[in-house]
C-alpha cells in the first residue's frame, strides 16, 4: 500500500488534490480542512490510505497520522465507508471523535451527514472499546 505522498502540489479542488510524485499527478481524496493546508506549487507530505474496490483505487489523504488510523479504524464499524469516514473526519477531529464514542455521545455523531442515531448509536456500540482515549 501507499503510506504517504511527498511531492509538488499540483491543483487543489474542491474534494481532492494532485500531489507530483516522480513525474506522476496522484490525486487524493480529502477533507476540506486538509485541502486548506496546500498550496499549489509548494511541497508536501500527506499520510494516506489506499482503499480498493473491483472498479477502482482511491488514495485518500490526510492532514497527519491520527486522521489517517482514525479514518482506517471507522470503517471496521459496520454500514462505514471510506465515504463516510471521511465526513466523520471533515466533521469531527480525531479527538472530538474519539469522545463522542467514549462518551456515547449520539448527538455528536449526528452532526456528521449520513448518520443518523441508529447508525451513531451502533457506531459507538462497536468501536467503544477500540478508539482510546482522546490523546489531546
């Protein structure tokens, strides 16, 4: 798997950014707050997570570390995409999620869209004892 990109930012959008990696553009997949953090023609180095599926490959990219093991970790909870992970990180930092659980704090959750309280509650239910505690 890919665990970083370090390179030349190429173009920022609206939902991703093309990093230049040895003459290649890798485009990745990321939350608003991270795509705040580049600038076009600067250099960086993203964390990322390669997620695989019969029709494609998508690298998803993240601000540092925590985000990428907190985006990685959602998804084992059942109904929990890399879609929706991202959101979970747009919405909540890594932190702010890690609470939430600790606290069965359903409210929270919902915040994020496509979570409704069924779906928080179960969130909660199986990552409970696998998050940890907030670090901050």
């Amino acid at each position: 798997m890919i665990a970083f990109v370090r390179g030349e930012v190429a173009t920022v959008g609206l939902g991703s950014a093309v990093v230049e990696v040895g003459g290649v553009g890798l485009e990745l997949q990321c939350t608003p707050g991270t795509l705040a953090g580049l600038r076009v023609g600067q250099r960086a180095q993203l964390p990322t997570s390669m997620v695989v599926r019969e029709d494609s490959l998508t690298l998803f990219g993240f601000a540092d570390d925590d985000e990428k093991q907190v985006f990685e970790l959602v998804q084992t909870a059942s109904g929990v995409g890399p879609k929706l992970a991202q959101a979970m990180i747009a919405v909540l930092a890594p932190d702010d999620l890690r609470t939430a659980v600790a606290t069965d704090d359903v409210k929270t959750l919902t915040r994020v869209p496509g979570i409704g309280q069924k779906g928080a509650q179960r969130i909660i239910l199986e990552l409970k004892d696998r998050i940890g505690a907030p670090t901050g």
